[in-house]
C-alpha cells in the first residue's frame, strides 16, 4: 500500500506545494509546529532515508536546501532547522522548520492550525521567491 507522501505526489490528496522537480517534491505540513513548517521529500517512495542512493541522498538534500533558503526568506525566523525522523511515515522525508530557538523543534508540541488562505499565501510566497531565483 502507497504511503500518504507517495499519493500526494501521484495527486491523489493535494497538497500546498512549494517545489518540484522530476525526482523531488516540497509542500507545507498540514499539522505544523511552526508557521511554515515544510516537507521535502524523494518522488520515490523509500521507507528509510539511509536506503536512498547516494546521487538521490545528494539531490534531496540539495533540492531541501533550495526550498529552506526561499522558506527562511518568506517566514520570519532566525534559522530554518532540519529534522530527520522516518516514523511518522514510511517514506523518508525531510522537515523544514522555522525555529527561533533549540527549542522550537519540539513534534510534542500541539499542532498550529492554519487556514486555506493562510497556507496558501506561505506557499505563494514561497514559490514566488523560488520562480525567480530560477529565471535569473
């Protein structure tokens, strides 16, 4: 059976998209612990981020890069933080977290509830700032 991340990137369940490419897709968590709380994951389902191949490990975390920077550009933050905990789904992905300190890194606190227009103008935002990064 298909994780929840492989029928998003199918298009099954949308998503609030940041980013994709053939390989790679960004969209925001829908149960954020931050305003802007991301997810980066490989199109190809892989339960563990240590099984993926080297060139696509790479790509992954090069392509979390990309959407970290224009994320920190559009969400007020002192850093974007990485996490990488692979049991929540089986399909390895990385979270991209606007943090202002260690301590906002926390999946035990409540989630943040945001509206449709609100999700939708951090990844308006987002992917505004992206498309003109890549037409320059």
């Amino acid at each position: 059976m298909s994780s929840i991340f492989t029928r998003i990137v199918n298009g099954e369940i949308p998503c609030y998209k940041l980013a994709e490419n053939d390989k790679y897709i960004a969209f925001l968590d829908i149960n954020p612990i931050a305003k802007g709380h991301s997810l980066v994951l490989p199109k190809k389902e892989t339960d563990y981020i240590l099984d993926i191949e080297d060139e696509d490990f790479q790509g992954l975390f090069l392509f979390a890069k990309m959407v970290g920077k224009a994320l920190g550009s559009c969400v007020p933050c002192e850093r974007i933080g990485i996490a990488v905990i692979g049991l929540e789904v089986r399909h390895a992905h990385i979270h991209l977290i606007p943090i202002n300190s260690v301590y906002d890194i926390d999946f035990k606190k409540a989630k943040l509830k945001f509206t449709h227009e609100e999700f939708m103008e951090i990844a308006s935002k987002v992917t505004s700032l992206l498309a003109s990064a890549n037409s320059r």
